[in-house]
C-alpha cells in the first residue's frame, strides 16, 4: 500500500470519527413548545392550557410598592415618601431596570416587616397581595374614616437572576405583578443556540426554604405548570449541551469548517513528518 493510499484511509478514519463526535444542534432542541405527547400535529389550535397560578405570598427582601391617599391633602404629603410623580416614576423604572422601586417602595425585612408613614410597622409577611392591601386598610381605617381613602399594593417589579446560556445573563426586573417564563427568557435577551432547553434549571425560594426544580421549555405542558409563572427572586439557570464541551460547532457551516481546519492540520503533520 503506498503512502497516499494510507493518507486516504487515515484522513478517512479522522473525519468519520471527528463526525460522530460532533454534532450540530439540531431544531428539536432548541424549538419551544414542542407537542411531545405523541400527538402528529406539531402545532394544536384547539387545545386550551388551564393556567396553574398561584398567588404569590410575600416574603423577607421583597420590595412592594405601596401608595395610601386620602381625601385630606395634609394627610396625603404625610403619606407620601417621595415627591416624584408617578409619570416620572414610570420612566425612571423603566430606564434603570426598576431601581425605582427600589428607592421608593417598600423592603421587607428579614421578618416580613415594613414600617409605613401614620401606621407604623405592619407584617406582611405570608400575605398575597390582596391580603396584605385588607392588613393596611384596616390599620388605616383606625386614622382614617372609611370610604375617605384609597389603598394599592403592587411589587415592585419582579426581579430574578438569569446565568448560564442566555444572550444578556445577569440580574433582570420586569415591571409587572406577574410574568411567565417565557418573557423573563425574553427580558434575559432569550437562551443562545447552545443551551439545553429541556432541563432549565429553577431556584425558587419558599418560606421553608429554596428548592430546585428542573423544567423542559420544549414541552407545551409547561403551560399548565406552577412554574410557568415566575416569581420574584427565581434564579433561571441554562446550562450547555454537549457540543459545547466537544468544541465543535453549533450549525453546519461550523462543524465543516471545523472538520476542515483538523484535517488540514493533520495533514500537514504528515506531510512535515514524511518529509
């Protein structure tokens, strides 16, 4: 066998098996919403997804946005915490990402306490947002007669940390009381072409503590699940697929060029060492 028929069966052997251990990444995993319970139709027109929302209870750190005003003006520059308008207000969240809130609204601290103006400390600790709007009415009613007042508690935004494979990692706010899943990605500039999408990782914090939950954005049945509604202080977690730990490409042109750039080195090794 001479040696340009040994070249041919090496460089042969050296893209086969560069072949089998790269890989492009292909659409079905990085397609969102996939119907994968067996049905034929990839997309469904008829099927309807029940929302499994649960209210969000409060919890220490929070930080709530609580405006009281009565129909005693007096009253009402005792009752406010800033001068700001609420247009300004507006514009300043929207710009820094919700900070706003930050210096206006309300903290809870380590004990689910905020202390408001005229009322004092108050503990929301465990309360919706609903519940804890009754709380504050009811200790204003005792300043205040009813029906002369008016009460709105909101969060301040919906903060949650996005790390790993997202095209703008980092600390997020979304200006909302509720948020799915899919507009805190869309916030986090949405996950690169190489982050696993079926097993996104979830730190949610509960009362007794923070839990781990592994969710798989592939499948529309995460519509109907607890976890399509963010809450505040999630952290979303993307991690790589394998064809980032290969180092090979993650589409075709890639992976070609990649293949390309081996065999060209490798024969080059040959050749200097034949030489």
């Amino acid at each position: 066998m001479n040696f340009s028929s040994r070249c041919s069966k090496l460089f042969g052997g050296i893209f086969i098996s560069i072949l089998l251990l790269s890989s492009c990444v292909s659409n079905k995993k990085v397609i969102y919403l996939q119907d994968l319970g067996g049905s034929d139709a990839l997309v469904s027109t008829t099927e309807n997804f029940v929302y499994n929302a649960v209210e969000y209870k409060l919890q220490p750190n929070d930080i709530v946005d609580i405006q009281m005003t009565t129909t005693d003006e007096n009253l009402n520059r005792l009752l406010q915490i800033s001068g700001s308008d609420n247009v300004n207000a507006g514009m300043m969240g929207g710009q820094n990402g919700g900070d706003i809130f930050f210096i206006n609204g309300y903290s809870l601290d380590e004990y689910g306490v905020v202390e408001l103006p005229l009322i004092g400390e108050i503990n929301l600790l465990g309360k919706d947002l609903k519940e804890a709007k009754i709380q504050i009415e009811e200790k204003l009613s005792k300043f205040v007669t009813a029906g002369n007042f008016f009460v709105r508690v909101r969060l301040g935004g919906i903060r949650f940390s996005a790390l790993g494979e997202f095209n703008n990692p980092g600390k997020q706010a979304i200006l909302q009381n509720r948020a799915t899943i899919f507009e805190a990605i869309a916030t986090a500039g949405d996950l690169n072409i190489l982050a696993k999408r079926d097993e996104i990782v979830l730190i949610r914090q509960y009362p007794e503590g923070s839990k781990v939950h592994r969710l798989n954005l592939n499948d529309r049945n995460i519509l109907n699940s607890e976890f399509y509604f963010i809450k505040p202080n999630d952290v979303l977690y993307a991690e790589p697929l394998k064809v980032r730990e290969i180092g090979t490409g993650s589409n075709v042109l890639q992976t070609l060029t990649f293949l390309t750039t081996a065999i060209s080195t490798i024969a080059l090794i040959i050749t200097l060492t034949r030489n």
